[in-house]
C-alpha cells in the first residue's frame, strides 16, 4: 500500500535526517581556519530552536574570543582530565592516550550553560526539575546535527569543574555551565565514533535498550 501521509518529507529530505544522524560525530580533531560567521550563526539559530520543556529555553551561549581565556579553559579541563585518569583505575593509562578535546585547535569555542532563574519555571519540572539539563542538550544535539550538515566538526567537552569554569567567566549565581563545543574544520570525520575505534566501549544493540510494557520485558505478540 502507497504512503498516504501528507506530512511525510520526500525520500530524499528524509534521508538526509537520518544519515545526518548516522554521521555525526564528537570530534576531538580540528584544523584552526575560522568558521565562518554565516555558518556559526546558523548553527546557534539551530540550538535556540530546540524543545524544551514548557519552552523554557534554559540555554545560554559564551563565545569565547579571547585566545588567553582558551588557554585558561584549557588547564581547568587539563586539571580534571588528570583527575578522571585517576578514578578509573586500571584503564587510566588507556584514558590518557584519547585526546578528550581541541580547545587550542578548534576555530570556534562556545560553553553552554543553563540559564540563572531557573526555579521560576515549573511547567514540566515541578517532579522533573533537571529537565531543564535535558532541554539544553537538546539544544546542543541541534547544533550537532546541523554542524555535520555543514560539513563542521563539533565536539562536546564536559571534563571540567564547574563551579571553576563559571568562576571564570563570571556567571551569576544559579547559572550553571555544562558543556565546552569546540567547534571547527576538519580534515575528515571519523568513520565510527572515536571512542569505539580506540575500543574504549562500543554501541549497544538497539534490542538490548527497548522493553515492552515492563523493564526489560520483552511482552507478547
């Protein structure tokens, strides 16, 4: 039978939607060309047109322009990345090989926090407060989906303190900062998510994730 719904995107709209998806990847390696100021807008525009809950849009955007404020970014995370190397034990070694950033390298540097005045939204989060977390990454799988689109590498950075990071770029109280994008040009995407081509883990089966009715149920037909 023909697919009859009028709201469906051509094969070749819909296709794009999913091998987007399919190709994007937490980039660690970038070239230092500048990104262009047309393409970083578009890709801010893609974040700030995310969901969230009770339209809150708890996102806020630092571009960090200063390059001795990078290197300053740079320890903080230097200092962490040490640290995590530590708490993992006997895979610490292993840790220390990956390259977890590109905060000297990337052309673009943005830190995603949520907003100040937060607890003033209830809609949606009275029971589920850190959904306001869950709509800002939203925000910043957007802006992912669209980087790859653009043929622009993006890679999420979160091995920092953050009370230390929102010291030093003077957030007010109650803001939160939970993401460094390193945002650039690449030589070439990786052609499996980089932490499965060094065998650090590996993707789940799809089947193994998804119940039916019960946790991990698999139901009746």
């Amino acid at each position: 039978m023909p697919d009859r719904n009028p709201h469906r995107y051509p094969d070749a709209e819909r296709s794009a939607v999913y091998r987007v998806i399919a190709e994007r990847r937490d980039m660690r390696h970038f070239r230092p060309d500048p990104v262009a100021p047309e393409v970083l807008e578009r890709l801010l525009w893609a974040a700030h047109h995310a969901p969230s809950v009770g339209f809150m849009q708890p996102w806020r955007f630092i571009r960090i322009a200063d390059r001795t404020l990078r290197e300053r970014m740079h320890a903080l995370v230097e200092t962490e990345r040490r640290a995590t190397a530590r708490a993992l034990g006997e895979r610490e070694d292993d840790f220390m090989r990956l390259k977890v950033e590109g905060l000297l390298d990337a052309g673009e540097v943005l830190v995603v926090a949520l907003a100040d005045g937060r607890e003033g939204h209830v809609f949606g989060r009275r029971t589920l407060p850190e959904m306001d977390l869950a709509s800002t990454a939203c925000a910043i799988q957007n802006m992912w989906l669209a980087a790859r689109a653009e043929g622009i590498g993006l890679g999420w950075v979160s091995i920092f303190e953050p009370a230390e990071l929102a010291a030093l770029l003077a957030m007010p109280a109650g803001a939160r900062p939970v993401a460094i994008l390193c945002i650039g040009h690449v030589d070439e995407f990786y052609p499996k998510p980089m932490l499965e081509l060094h065998d650090w883990a590996r993707r789940q089966p799809l089947e193994s994730v998804v119940f039916r009715d019960r946790w991990g149920g698999c139901g009746e037909e």
